[in-house]
C-alpha cells in the first residue's frame, strides 16, 4: 500500500490567529474589526483530522508536521509521495521548506516547487513575472521601509499618492491567507496611506506594496495539473453583497475569516452563474479562463493554483491577474471549482 506522507502546520490552541465570527448588523466602515492573524496560514486540529482521513483512503497516512525535526522524521519514514498543505513559518521562502527538502531527500510531493511557491508569495515579483508575460496587472509601487516610504510621502506634496477618486490598496509584501489585509488597507488620502503603510512595516517587518485599487467583479479561475496538460477550472465570483452592511466589496481577512463562517458556508463564494449577476457584466468566460492557464503557465505553477481577477467597472474593460498556489488546505474559492468540475483535490498530481 502508497505510503503517504502528510506534511502541515497545526494551529497554537486555542486558535491563535483566528477570531470569533462578528455579528453581521451594520456598522461603520471607519470601524473595521480588529485581528489577530499571526497563525492564519496554518491549519486547526479538526481541518487536519479531516485530511488525514481523506488520504487514508489511498494508502497508510503518515503524519508529517511541519516543525524542526521535519528533515530527520522524513528522512527516517521516507514515504512514497508527500501530501504538502505546509505553509511554514519563518522567513521569505517559508512556504518553498518543505518540497526543498523533498527535494533534498528525492521524495516525491504535491503542489509547486519551491521557486514557484517563493515566487508567488512575494506579490511584487509576481506582478514583475507577470508584467514581462504581458498578463495585466494592476500598478504599482514597493515600498521596503520607513525611509522609502518618507521619500514618497515627501515627494507628493503637490500630488497625493492617493484620493477618493484614485484609491490605493497596501498590502504586506509576502504574506497569505489575507494575513495584513483588512478594510483599512484601502486609502483615499495621503494621511491614510502614510498611517497605514507605517502600521503594517512595523507589524509585519517587511515591506509593503500599494497597488491601484481596482473596482469591478472579482473571480477566481483554478488550475489543476502541469504544463501543457494543466486543465482550468470552473470560474467563481464573490458574492460580495452577502457581506455585512457598510462592509467594503473587498476578499480580505474580515471577509475570508469572520464573515465567512462555517454557520453560513457558500454565501461569499458563487459559482460561475454568478457572473450573470454582476452589474456591468463582465469579460467573457473564456478570455478569463485563457488568462488564469497563462498566468499559471507564466508562474510555472504545478498541480494545483488559483488566478485572483478583477473586470474592471470602468472603461476599457479589462480583467487583471494575481495568482497563487495552494499550499494549505484547498481554500474556500476551491471547492466549488472542484465541485462544478467533478475533481477530488486529494489526487492532486506530484511534481517529481
């Protein structure tokens, strides 16, 4: 019988990172809940109880957490293919740990390859890859530290960086599961954009990337295999009138952590019939779908990953690209892609 490896990181108990589902009555938008999101990327004890089951069904499991002696218990166990939902810890090459030392040790695992999964992490490379590959993209700017930062906020003293008509939208640089990304990361002026920019250098220790904020529906287009076998997904939208009242149309961590609750599955995730409910309409499916197989191609990413995509409201109409790959569990944009598509993400394709 397939010896499986399962590699992942368990959430502290109690879940650290994760907070209570908030009520959904109107609120401000001046006041977004507060996170704490130190652990977001990793999984809970129940979603890795679950897992481990699923896998059970194509051979003997073996547990493979994530921590120090990862190298040693791998060496030791050698499985015939490692199962990688492992988002690490430390570092900018955090989620790349543990296929290196598949690699390291010629095991076999599912998911990208380390370079890919570095590459995808740090959203301004990813948007240089991209920009090179002429998939488009929305602009934007780095800014690596303080002194970056007062460099920008001195030059802009006779044009705002941002305004109510131009918004930016911060980010923290390599981060995922929307970690840093809250209803405050969209700035209209230049106070909120140098307020919010100094919060998240100082929380996050790395830098930040402002991208022109992008109104418009959001989808996301999967991909599922490699290379010039990959097969695109069904499309999904954003049901984002399911949100609170006064709630910002944005997927970040309120939306993807707190109002997303297992109480009300699938009310913030459509699948591709929600396209015909968005005003206006957006691109054509199948141009989306070719974008989503060439950002994946230009990322060189493997078994399974996800295009993020805005059709731009405002004219020309365009759809912009930011893609991922699934370290972790298979996401909530996930399953009602595998779903529509037939496809059980436990026989994802290994990369070597």
């Amino acid at each position: 019988m397939t010896r499986i490896g399962f590699a992942y990181n368990q959430k502290p108990e109690p879940n650290v990172g994760l907070v209570s589902a908030i009520s959904s009555e109107p609120r401000s938008e001046e006041e977004p809940p507060s996170i704490d999101d130190a652990y977001a990327e990793w999984d809970s004890a129940e979603t890795i109880d679950a897992v481990a089951s699923a896998l059970s069904a194509y051979g003997d499991v073996i547990r493979l957490e994530a921590t120090e002696d990862f190298p040693e218990r791998l060496r030791a166990e050698r499985p015939d293919i490692v199962f990688n939902i492992a988002e690490g810890l430390r570092g900018s090459n955090r989620e790349g740990h543990v296929p290196a030392i598949c690699e390291f040790f010629d095991v076999a695992y599912s998911g990208s390859d380390p370079f890919t999964l570095a590459l995808c992490l740090h959203k301004a490379r990813t948007k240089e890859v991209l920009s090179v590959n002429g998939i488009p993209n929305a602009a934007f700017t780095l800014i690596d530290s303080e002194r970056s930062l007062d460099a920008w906020l001195s030059a802009s003293r006779r044009t705002p960086l941002a305004s109510p008509r131009a918004p930016l939208f911060l980010k923290p640089v390599q981060e995922g599961s929307s970690k840093g990304i809250t209803e405050r990361n969209l700035v209209r002026s230049n106070d909120e954009f140098e307020a919010q920019a100094r919060f998240l250098l100082d929380t996050y220790a790395q830098p930040v990337i402002a991208e022109a904020f992008l109104p418009g529906a959001e989808f996301t287009c999967g991909v599922l295999g490699n290379g010039d076998g990959a097969r695109v997904l069904p499309l999904v939208g954003m049901n984002f009138v399911s949100l609170p009242d006064g709630a910002l149309p944005i997927y970040g961590y309120e939306a993807k952590w707190i109002w997303d609750t297992p109480s009300c599955p699938g009310k913030l995730v459509r699948p591709e019939v929600s396209m015909v409910l968005t005003e206006p309409p957006p691109p054509e499916p199948s141009m989306m779908r070719m974008m989503g197989s060439r950002s994946s191609l230009a990322m060189r990413s493997a078994s399974v990953g996800f295009m993020g995509m805005v059709a731009s409201a405002d004219p020309p109409r365009t759809v912009k690209s930011s893609p991922s790959t699934i370290t972790g569990r298979p996401s909530i944009r996930a399953r009602p892609m595998t779903q529509l598509a037939g496809v059980n993400l436990l026989s994802l394709p290994s990369v070597s």
